[in-house]
C-alpha cells in the first residue's frame, strides 16, 4: 500500500509538470488540481493536512490576488501605455538607451506588481513597440529576453512580488520586512551584475540609433481615459497612481513590522485604488470578478497539496540527509549550497515546486534561527534568478516563449541558453556570496 502511494504522488506531480510544460498557454491550474486530487486519492495527504496547506497558502495567494487587481485597475487608468509612450520618448532614438529602460521598465512593473504579471504587461508592449519601429528579429531579442529575465529575476528583492516567495516566508515563520531587509542589498547588487552582463552579450547586436515610430496606436482593448486625464494633466494624474500604487507596496512592509496581517493591508490599498478608478472613470468594481484571475488562488493550493505529498512520502528526508551537514557549515555554504540546489531543482522541476521542497527541508534540519534564514532567502534565489538558465525554470519565462512566438519572434531554447547560460550561474553565485557576507556583517 505504501508503495503504491508512492508511485501515485510522484506520477502526479510529474503529469503535472509534464503537462504545464508541454501545453504552456493552457491554464495551470488544470493539470495542477488533477494532480492534487491523485495525491489526496493516494493518501499521501490527509484531510487533516488540508487545513494546515490552506493556512500556508491562502495568506500569499490573497496578497498576489490583491496586487494583480491593482494592476488591472492600472490598465484601466491607461497607465502602462502611457508609461511605454514615456520609455519611447525618453529613448531619445538610441538603442542602447532603450535597452536600459526596458530593463528598468520591466523591473518596476516586478515591483509594483508581481512578477508573472509584469511578463503579462511588459512583453505585449514591448512587442509592439519593436514592430512598429520594423527591427530585425534579431535586434528584438536584447530588449525582449532581457526584460523578461530582469522581470523575473527581479521578484527577488522584496518577497512580495512572487506568491511562492510569501508562501516560502509562510513556512519558515519569517516576517516580510526582515525578508526585505536582509535581502534587498545583495539581490539588488545581483540585478545590477545581471544587467550588466546582458548588455556586454547583447552590445554587438543592439541597434545604435532606432527608426522613428509613425502611428503609435495603443494596443486594443485598452480603456481610453476621460478628460482629466488626457493633455497636460495626464503626466500628473499618472505621477499621482504611481505614487499612491508606491505607497501601498510600502504600506505591506510597515504592516508586517507592526504585525498586521499583510493581506488586509494588500485587500484595503486594492479596494482604495478601485474606488479611485469608480470616481474618476465611472468603472464599478464588479467587472474584477470577470477579470480577476482567481485561478491562482486553485493553483497555489493544488500545487502545494502534491508538494506536502511529496513532503510526506520521505523526499524532503532525503534531502535533509544530503544537504544538512553542507548547509549546517556555515553562512557562506548554507548560502551557497541552498542556493545552487533549489536553482537545479527549479530548472528540472520548475521554482514554484522547487522552493516549496527546498524550504520545507530547511524547516526539518534543525538550523539556528540565522542560518535557517539565510540558506532560506539562498533558496529564493536560486527560485527567482538561478531557475532562468532554463525556459521551464518559470512559469513566467513559458507564458514570455508562449508570448513573443504568438508576435512573431521564433526563439528556440538553444538561443535562449546561449544567453542565460553566460549569465545567469555566475550572477547566481555572486548575489549568494554577496548574501552570505551582507548578512554575517550586517545581522
């Protein structure tokens, strides 16, 4: 019986893997929910383990849930249009100008959204610009691929961003602002690393001077704004969303210092900015039960169910034996060694697992409390940057393949590894070093 359990858990997760990879554009939470009823169905997880996952998850799925409304009432405002019109205007014609806005573009959106979501608002503009300025497919790929790694990698800095990052902080009982705290230095040195190294890969190839856009037209679909927000009050008005949007982020860090639930404070700043959008464009709130995608909130939990499984059939045991003497060294290899295994684990597995099973082994190796943090925000790490060496390291960079080829540029996974392949290891093992070090001298 119990190996039958066995062979029930791992064959679910795997088919669940198997078909996100194989069917990218099809919705996650699908195969996802399946898997997680075979599981259930094997006994790996009990009804009682039901309520200690909702626990988990619910807390970071209502939070990444409440930031995607705000992004979507952002849409309405005409903002990300009016932010891709800024970045053209601010390139000045230069191609290496443009290079640098577009990652910091793409980093912003990270920021102030979530990761997936900035590859859903990036990608599709970025896309158009580059199509209406008739470059080469080859001179698309630098903006492209490097915002759509800087987009990623960039939900590392603040846990915030990234809805398997909370979940992580969940299960080690680690609060946001400590998160940030120890981690916004070293990840962010590391972006700037990255950065860097895709501009040296990429300087032959970008464009010196850009062809004039003629006709910009913003994308279809996209809600025109009422007259206080067009001519010269439309800077303004867009200055003032940002600033409250800038506001709210940082009103989750205060809340988790203070010890208020962080969701609340995500739900209150997203219904503060629907009742703004209700004012001024005359937009009820009811039309985000239509666009909400509440499908994270059944992902999130499913995909945690056929992890716990996994927890419970002896995996993170194993990993426990292997990896506890490396990571109970000290800071550097707890830093290093935790780092490097949940990037392997992401790039065959995908991070969303990866970060799961690496935390939860953590939480099983009886670490002093610092070392337990450190090789934990090591472990998001190698779950946001390490997991881009490879395209199914994240669902965000298989919706970003998805994406471009549906907009005409074709780029196979050896041209994406020739890329990720110089960067992305060294820039790994850099900010995990630089984490290590921060930490010992800093906490």
């Amino acid at each position: 019986m119990h190996d039958f359990m066995v062979l029930i858990t791992v064959c679910s997760f795997l088919f669940t893997l198997g078909f996100i990879y194989w069917r990218p554009h099809i919705n996650e939470a699908i195969p996802a929910t399946v898997g997680a009823a075979f599981v259930l169905l094997s006994g790996s997880v009990t009804l009682a383990d039901l309520g200690q996952i909702t626990e988990t998850v619910s807390g970071a799925a209502i939070t990444i849930i409440a930031t995607i409304v705000m992004a979507i009432v952002l849409e309405s405002f005409g903002f990300f249009y009016w932010a891709a019109e800024l970045l053209l205007a601010k390139a000045k014609g230069s191609g290496i100008r443009l290079f640098w806005l577009t990652n910091l573009f793409c980093f912003l959106m990270t920021l102030f959204v979530n990761n997936d979501g900035s590859i859903l608002i990036t990608t599709p503009i970025l896309l158009l610009l580059l199509r209406h300025m008739g470059l080469k497919t080859a001179q698309k790929i630098p903006y492209l691929l490097s915002g759509a790694l800087i987009a990623t990698a960039s939900s590392a800095p603040i846990g915030v961003s990234n809805i398997v990052n909370l979940i992580a902080l969940k299960i080690v009982h680690m609060d946001l602002y400590l998160h940030t705290a120890m981690m916004f230095v070293p990840a962010m040195l590391g972006l700037v690393l990255l950065a860097l190294l895709l501009f040296a890969t990429f300087y032959r190839t970008l464009p010196r001077k850009l062809p004039p856009i003629a006709g910009w037209k913003l994308m279809p679909g996209s809600h025109p704004l009422k007259d206080h927000a067009h001519g010269p009050n439309r800077a303004k008005f867009m200055r003032n969303i940002l600033l409250f949007v800038f506001a709210v982020r940082i009103s989750l860090f205060i809340a988790s210092y203070i010890h208020f639930p962080v969701p609340l404070m995500a739900v209150i700043g997203s219904a503060a900015l629907l009742a703004w959008r209700w004012i001024y464009l005359k937009i009820s709130p009811a039309d985000m039960l239509k666009k909400t995608p509440w499908y994270i909130l059944l992902f999130a939990f499913s995909m945690y169910v056929i992890i716990y499984g996994l927890n419970n059939i002896g995996l993170t045991e194993w990993l426990i034996q292997m990896f506890q003497p490396i990571v109970s060294g000290n800071l550097l290899n707890a830093s290093v060694g935790m780092g490097i295994l949940v990037s392997v684990l992401s790039n065959l597995f995908n991070n969303h697992p990866a970060l799961m099973i690496g935390t939860l082994t953590l939480t099983g190796m009886e670490l002093d409390p610092l070392t337990l943090k450190i090789a934990y925000l090591a472990s998001v790490i190698g779950s946001d940057i390490g997991s881009l060496l490879l395209p199914i390291g994240t669902l965000a960079t298989l919706m970003w393949m998805h994406m471009i080829r549906k907009g005409g540029v074709y780029m196979t996974w050896g041209d994406y590894l020739k890329v990720t392949a110089l960067v992305i290891p060294v820039t790994v093992i850099f900010t995990l070093a630089l984490l290590s070090v921060w930490v010992y001298w800093v906490f």
